[in-house]
C-alpha cells in the first residue's frame, strides 16, 4: 500500500471525525439558543409581572401581595436556574467548537500530506518515465 493510500484512509476517518464534531456542535448551537430563548422569555415575563404588581401593590390586601411577593421570588429563582443552565450550554458550546477546530487542522494536516505525497508519486512517475525515453533514445542512437 502506497504512501498516498494510508494517509488517505487517515484523512477519511479524520473527516468522518471532524464531521461528527460538526454535528455536535450543530446541536449544542442550537440547545444554546433555545435556553437563550428560554431565559429571554423568563426574563421579560419576571419584568412584566413585576411591573404589573408594582401598580397594583397599592390596591391590594397583605395576604395577596405576600402571594405576588413570593411568586416573583419563585420567578426570580428560576430565571437564576436558566442563567446557570444557559451558561453550562455555553461552555459545552465552547468546548465543541474547540473538539471541533482540532478535528478540522487534523484533518486538514492530512489532506495537505496526501497532496504532498500524490505530488511526489507524480513527479517520481514522471521522473521514470523520462528516464525510460531517455533510456529508449539512447539505444536507438546506439543501433
């Protein structure tokens, strides 16, 4: 098996790397966005109900507005939860792009190395070539 056909096989299992590196990552982009979303959509409903309950604190008896109180905390809490959970997407966002990265110079090393092969069988081939026309105008002058 010649140079060129090793690293070939190389650089194909390289490029089913990189690709499954690229599928994940496609995944962990879109998990991020959706826990994006997600907080996005927390945050601006926490801000709404507080805002709502700020107007109405005024008219309201104490039992419903330690109710208010205590939901938005519990509203509170869980935009807090998302930002963790969004910022864990993040990092796992991060370290594919890296995984990912690596895999594509892996396989791009190889690609550059098959083609530095190929170049070299290619002019070696060429390089017999000629030496066998050389040879064969060398024995024709001699007859």
């Amino acid at each position: 098996m010649s140079k060129v056909a090793r690293f070939e096989s190389l650089e194909r299992l390289a490029g089913g790397q990189e690709a499954g590196a690229a599928r994940r990552l496609a995944h962990c982009l879109n998990d991020l966005n959706s826990k994006q979303a997600e907080l996005r959509q927390l945050r601006r409903y926490l801000e709404d109900y507080a805002r709502e309950s700020e107007r109405e604190d005024k008219f309201v008896d104490t039992a419903r507005w330690n109710n208010t109180r205590q939901f938005l905390n519990q509203l509170s809490n869980a935009v807090t939860m998302r930002e963790a959970e969004f910022e864990a997407a993040a990092e796992r966002y991060r370290q594919e792009v890296e995984r990912w990265r690596s895999c594509h110079r892996q396989t791009r090393a190889l690609k550059l190395l098959v083609d530095k092969y190929c170049d070299e069988e290619l002019q070696e081939l060429e390089r017999r070539e000629q030496k066998e026309l050389d040879e064969q105008v060398a024995r024709r002058t001699e007859s």
